[in-house]
C-alpha cells in the first residue's frame, strides 16, 4: 500500500532550487518577488510542465500545479509550502515543503497511481515577510485574512510596491487570490526550526496545531540627563525599567505553562550614548502558548511587570499589542493521516505543536490542515546554517506523500 | 576691595552670543570647527581687540586673548571655557564661562584696575566631543594629554578631517599648541549641569575637584534563535545577560560611595528583531566616584555582574575598558579664593565635586585650578531647555571675576 519516493530525484530536485539564489555560505538569498524568486517560480512552472499538470497563477503570485483525480469534481488535496527565503536563510526552509509536495506527484507518477480526488501542488507567495510585511502574506490574502488591495501597496525598504514586484517579475497571475473552490485537506511539509525532534530522538514531527502568539511593543519614556552629574536619585531611567522588564519576561514561562515561550528580541535605546541616562527605550514583547487562556493570562502578567517597572523609576509608559495570532488546533483526519503514515513506514513519529506560524496557519481557517515536520540540527533556522540531513528529507517526505495518498484516496 | 561686574552688559553680552547658531527652540547648534563655531570665534576675537587684547590663537585653535599685568613676567592667570556647543545644547554650557571672563576684563578696565599677573581669556576648542572626539580636546592638546597630529586626523561622522575643518575655518594658528609659559593659576565658570545646587538653595558651587571616570564597553555574545521554536532552556540569550548587567549597576552605587553614580547610557541588540532570540548585545557602563579606589571596587563588581550574568545564560562575554580619567583634586589655594570671593559677595556657596568633565581638568594638570558654578535649573544639559537664570549668572560671574582678581593680585 505504501509509496516509496526516490530518494536519489528528491535530493537532486533540492539541489536544483539550492542553486537558485544560493549563496556563498550554502544557503540562499531568495527574497519574495526578486530575480531569484521570479527564477524559483519559474523553475516551479517547468516542474508542473514536465509533470503534465495544468498551471494556475491566482492575483498575488500564489502558484498551484494541478494533478487531476479520477472525480474531477472531488474537492481537491492542496500540498506544498513556499519557495521564497529568509536574507541569508538556508536551502531546507520552504523549499522542501514545496520539494515533497512535487516528489509526491513524480511518485504517483512512477507507480501509475490515479487519485480519487484532484492534487495541487503549491507555492505560497512571501511566506518570510522580511521583504514585505507580514510573514505568510500570499496564504494569508488566499484564506482572506488580508485585503489584497491593501498588501498589494506594501513596500520594501527601497520604497518599492508590491504589486509593481508582482508585475515586474510576471507573476500577477489572472485568478482571483481566494480558494476557486471547497478544498478537502491541505498538507505542508516544514522542517521544525526548533530543536524539539532532534532532543527527543524522533525521525519525524506529527504537527497537531500552532501556538497562538501575542507581539507587544512596549515604549518608556524617561529624562534624559548627564550620567556624570546626576545623582542616581534623580534619575528616570528608561532603560533601567527596561532591564526590569526582559528579566520579568525571562522568567515568564516558568509560571505560565509548559510550552509558554516569551521574548524580548528589539530593544532600541535613545540617545544611546555612554555619557547620558536613556530618556526612551523602545521593546517587543512576544509570547507564544498553545492555550489562548494561558496566551491572555501572559500578557496581563507582561502588562504588571511593565506598570511595575515604570513605577519603580518614575517613568511614563506605554504597551501597543501590535500582533495577535490565535492558536489553531488541526483537527484528528489530515493529523491521523499524518501519525499513520510515519507509523507504516517504521518512523518515530512525535506529536508537537508548531513554535512558529506557516502557511498552514491561514490554510487551517479554509480546509482541515496538518502538518509533518522534519528535524531541524541544533534547531538552527533562518540562518544559512540551517540543517535537515537528506536522510531526514527522505523520512519526512515520504510521510507526506504516504499521508497526502491517504487523503486523496487511491484509486486501485 | 570687591568689583561688581556690570549685569546688564553681561546679559547683552550672553544674548550676543547666543544669536550665532541659535536654534528655534532657544539653543545652540554650534557644532565646533562649523561656520557657527567660526563666527563665534570671530566674534571672541572682536571682543578681545574691542578690549585692546593681543589675540594668540594656537594649532589647536584654542584662542588666547591676554591683558597684560604689570609685572609682564609674572606667571599669568588664565580664565575662560569654550564656546561649541552639543547638537542642540543650550546657550550656557561652554559659553558662559568665556562670557564671564570678558566681562571680568572688561571690569577690570571699568575701574581701571591693573592687575600684578598678566590675565588671559580663554575659548578652548572642542570641549563638547560631539563632533570630533574626545571631549575636553583643545585643552587636552595643550596641556599634553593627547598627541596634536593623532588629533588632527579624527574625523566627523561626514568623513571631514579635523584639521581640514580647522584650516577651513581659518583657525589653525601659528602658536604652538601648549603653554607658552608657567601659568599661576585657571579658573573657569561654568553651569552645574546637574540639580545639587538648586536641590541645596545654594547660589554658587565651589568645585574642589573632577570625578574620575571608568568607561568599559561590555558584549554579550549568544545565539540568535527563533522566538517561538526555540524552547526557553534552549537559549542563550545576550539580552537577558544584559538586562542583569543594566540592573547590577543600577544598584551598584548603593553599596559603593554616597557620590558615586553609574549608568548603562547605550546598548544596542543583533539582530534585533521581535521573533529572533537576540545574538550579539553591547552596551556601555560609566562609572563615576572622587575616589580612586571606589572607582576601582565599582569596576572589579561590574566585572563580577558581567561573568555571572554571562554564566547564568551561557553567553560568552567582553569587557573592553575604553577610558579611565583618574580623580582631580583642586589645590586649596585657588579654592580658596572661590570660596572667598563667594563669601565676601554675601552668597551661599556650597563646596561640591563635579561629575562631569571640563576643561579644568586638563588646566589641572598644568596649573593650579578651580572652578566655580551656576545654578542650573531642574539639572538640565546637553539640551535646548538647559537654563540658569540671568541672576544666576550674575552671582556666579561676580565670584569668578572676584576669585581671578584675587590670584591675579590687584596693583594698588
């Protein structure tokens, strides 16, 4: 019953989108709609050409290859993930999502499979968001979270819109960017970018939903005043209060829940200089649980800490919430699909819930989602160092092609 | 026996200056070797030849105008401060000193009075450090602390030389830039720049001394990390290490010395983004006491903060000691004759060690020094709203115009 991918074509398939935008340190620089990207696509269309699969381009530059099923009217299986990248990010994150979802239709291919439902491959529009903000923008506008006129006139750091991008590089396709039709599932293959599976020993991630988030940005407003001259009583120290704060948030997790994780990742401070007290500091808070009672729960906790703070040096306050995501549970059929597939194919398989939002976030609110993660080396992601070994690809590909089959329901 | 200074032309004389690189919000933007500073310089030298004193002007650019004593081989008493300002600073600091010490000459010839010493008003060039650094430049050259052509090649955030801006302006002089002879003694005036006086309801500060200062830069080097897949014992986190650090020396005068004060005035953070664990995090530590051996305690704690910090989020860490200014102690004498002119004019003078760097500090080290106070208002500096009132500056200008007749000595 199992499919056996060829693991010798999925690497080679890696490799040819590695050398797109691959950089000098083995990792690549592929930013959503530059030359890179624009080539990525490209060499995306002609692996939809060479698999006979028709081709659609909806408005925001989402591309979807589809495989018909034996039921052209059966709501459709979506598989894939995203080819864009980080800066300076790795080959893996992404790009083997969209790698397996391809290999998965070569294989229904090799073994002459008819699905009862249609297959459509995916590749998602700027997942990353360091270009254009937000992150996972393409599926986002598809599901309807984001209006696409108005992310269509978002702009890069050098003042460039979106939509000209888009045009530039030939990518506004003529499909509305929304589902064309009800879809059945949709599966993404992602590697986990933590360190969970590789700690535990596991071969693969059964991914059973996505912690919800809440981003905060916190600004103290203090005086600034000569560090040589003022009396340490006087003072309204801004970032003192600060340092008060990102202790608070360190210690956070450990009376929230088991799977809380809380950050502070910006800080800037002004004047900034050695020789005078910090007037302003500005910081993001952000909070991750799976439970959205623990979620509220931390940033009340956050918001004391901050008046606590304040308080403390006689300085004004302000917190914005400028980011909430709720946490989404995948339901048990695209999950179990998922279990039972690593479990056919002799994997350990570990249940986890995902630390960071993915395409399937948005996919989750259109069809039932779920996700396979692969192991990820010392949790690296977003860096060029970031690691999956192909033993690792193959394992991982191989339970979502097996779960995808599954779903589409084989014709025998 | 006393003199008392004429208040109002000291006011005119204050306003006079304040209109050259005056901003819209009342200060200064009279960054030095600028056209601002040029003009302020031409207008010193107005002041000098309008008083019918020769003008010396050395390869520094500081500028020296001299009334001559009658005994015109006695050492000379040197009198002034600097007319640069800070970006947007007010229009006392620096300038107050050298207007005081016109309107001391110009006291001197309203009651034809002629001093045993020569007497020499001084415009010492870059004390405010913001431009080119170091602060405290001009007098540092001269006095020897800093070597003239290492200084001249510093350059402003433009890419300008020092002393290309110097030969711009047409202030590089012909006199070499050290003491020409043994001086007798320096005085300068100059506003608090921080609120003990007001705090005290005292008129006038006797400075007896400088603090000394040790500035370290410290970096934190840990591992940048996804915010949400990476588990909170999973991290090394450069910017909780610096949190600690920033609360350790916030705390650290309080078991240190009743004056000693210490700050964190810059810290910046790599990568510096809301989901990324924060990498690479440097900040600044100034530390400032009158006693060398608490500075040295301060800085041996500091050091312990950082490795236990370090130790606690497994980071590594770098102490850099980037400058140490030793402790000055004004001699009795010129004190002295502060503190009795303060007396003999009915005002409450109140005996205090400055915080903050100046030009004395360099004058130290070549003749015996001290300086005198004004009242600045709320502690303010470095800013648009510093402010001591015009009555404040008549007090403290009538004690250093007092003091520098008495070290001057009066011909009878």
């Amino acid at each position: 019953m199992r499919i056996d991918i060829d693991r010798d074509r999925l690497v080679e398939t890696m490799e040819e989108q590695a050398a797109i935008g691959g950089t000098e340190g083995g990792g690549l620089h592929r930013l959503t709609l530059s030359d890179a990207d624009a080539e990525a696509r490209d060499w995306f269309a002609d692996c939809a050409a060479g698999m006979g699969l028709d081709l659609r381009v909806d408005a925001f530059g989402n591309m979807f290859a589809r495989r018909e099923g034996a039921d052209p009217d059966a709501e459709p299986v979506l598989v894939g993930s995203h080819l864009d990248s980080q800066p300076y990010g790795g080959i893996f994150d992404g790009a083997l999502g969209v790698v397996a979802a391809i290999e998965f239709v070569r294989t229904l291919d090799d073994y002459g499979i008819e699905t009862e439902r249609p297959v459509e491959v995916v590749n998602w529009t700027n997942e990353e968001g360091s270009r254009f903000p937000p992150a996972m923008q393409g599926s986002g506008v598809w599901a309807g979270a984001h209006d696409i006129e108005a992310e269509y006139e978002k702009t890069d750091a050098d003042g460039a819109r979106l939509v000209d991008e888009l045009e530039r590089i030939g990518y506004r396709g003529a499909d509305p960017a929304e589902p064309r039709e009800p879809y059945h599932a949709y599966l993404e293959l992602h590697p986990e970018q933590g360190p969970f599976l590789e700690e535990t020993g596991a071969d693969v991630g059964i991914v059973t939903g996505i912690v919800g988030l809440r981003w905060a940005e916190v600004t103290f407003e203090g005086q600034a005043n000569h560090s040589g001259t003022t009396p340490m009583h006087y003072r309204d120290d801004a970032l003192v209060a600060a340092a008060d704060v990102v202790t608070a948030i360190r210690r956070l997790p450990g009376s929230l829940g088991e799977r809380t994780v809380a950050t502070v990742g910006s800080l800037t401070v002004e004047p900034n200089s050695v020789n005078i007290v910090p007037e302003t500091v500005r910081f993001t808070t952000d909070i991750r649980d799976p439970d959205e009672a623990t979620l509220d729960r931390g940033v009340e906790r956050m918001e004391a800490e901050v008046a606590a703070a304040a308080d403390r040096e006689g300085v004004d306050y302000e917190v914005e919430h400028t980011m909430r995501a709720a946490s989404v549970d995948f339901p048990d059929r695209p999950v179990e699909a998922v279990a039972e597939a690593a479990a056919d194919l002799g994997y350990d398989g570990r249940r986890m819930v995902s630390g960071a939002g993915h395409d399937a976030t948005h996919a989750a609110s259109v069809c039932e989602t779920a996700m396979v993660f692969s192991v990820s080396e010392d949790g690296k992601s977003h860096t060029e160092d970031e690691f999956t070994s192909w033993a690792d690809c193959y394992s991982s590909a191989s339970v979502l092609a097996n779960a995808a089959l599954d779903l589409a329901g084989r014709v025998d």
